[in-house]
C-alpha cells in the first residue's frame, strides 16, 4: 500500500479494524478508502475488487494430541472445530454441512486458547492464520489438504470507478 500511495501522491493512514465486518463499515462510511480482503459475492455487493492478488489455502489447524488427520474431520460426529465468529469460514462451512459442531469464536486469541484447553479440536481459517496460530500452540499442526480457497483483492466502496480502474491497472 506504501507504493500504491507513492503512486498517487497521497499519504496514507492505517485503520485497523479487528473483524472484517468492522471494516465493511469503515468503508462504507467514508472512514476508509480501500482493503484487502476476501473478495466473496456477499462482500462484492458492497465493494469493487480488483483481481485477486493471491488465493490461500483453506485448512485445519488440529490441536495438540489430536488424532485428527484428514479433511474428513467436518464429516466426523462430536468433533468440534472453531472459526471466527461472523467469518466467510464460519458460513461456508455451516453451508457445506457434515456432523461436526462449529464454534464461533471472537478472536485467535480465543481459538488459541480453545485449542489448548480442548473446548475446541481444530480450528479452520486461510493457511497463513493458521501457520502463525500453530507457532503460538506447541504441538499443534496444521493438516495437509484444503477445504476452500480464499482470494485477496483490493476493494474500494462502491461508486468510485476512476479509482477501480486506476487499482485494476496497477493490480495488473
């Protein structure tokens, strides 16, 4: 983004917002002008994305002593598998069913702590989470194999074509 606005000649000034839907809003009051994020259908209603960037992998991350090896762990009864709470995760893989239970949590912080205590027995997000989360929970892994894919993109709100097109240009 240092580049971006090197480009354009503006300074820039970092907002961070701890969940996306905190973001959505930031943008759509005016509070922030462009994210990268996820660039899924319901998003793209209300923003314009470019491209994507880069497309992570969707995993698991198992928790310490787990016998848990496969994907197949959304299919298994009384497994029981975090994601963030309100995240894509959290709807696709209600959406996608299977017998496993889904605990909305409210931060990693709280899945960190859920996969040590064993409230939950894996947590699911893009790779480059859980690869960060597994190096603050010793023993734990992340397994081979995805269940999705997520696709970074700039997005701006809606309504700023001169702009779209300026970061499609860019992007590309």
């Amino acid at each position: 983004l240092p580049i971006l606005a090197r480009q354009l000649g503006v300074p820039v000034r970092y907002v961070l917002r701890p969940r996306v839907a905190e973001v959505l809003a930031a943008l759509q009051a005016g509070d922030a002008d462009l994210t990268l994020t996820n660039a899924t259908p319901e998003r793209a209603q209300l923003l314009d994305f470019t491209p994507p960037l880069v497309s992570l992998e969707l995993g698991l991350l198992v928790r310490p002593g787990s016998s848990l090896s496969s994907m197949q762990a959304f299919g298994q009864p009384g497994v029981r598998i975090g994601v963030s709470q309100g995240s894509t995760s959290q709807r696709t893989l209600a959406a996608r069913g299977g017998a496993a239970t889904l605990v909305p949590l409210p931060s990693l912080q709280a899945a960190r702590e859920a996969l040590l205590d064993g409230r939950i027995d894996a947590f699911a997000t893009n790779k480059g989470i859980l690869s960060e989360l597994a190096d603050r929970v010793p023993g734990a892994r992340v397994l081979d194999g995805r269940w999705g894919l997520e696709h970074l993109a700039l997005g701006v709100p809606k309504g700023r074509p001169a702009g779209q097109a300026w970061l499609r240009r860019f992007v590309a």
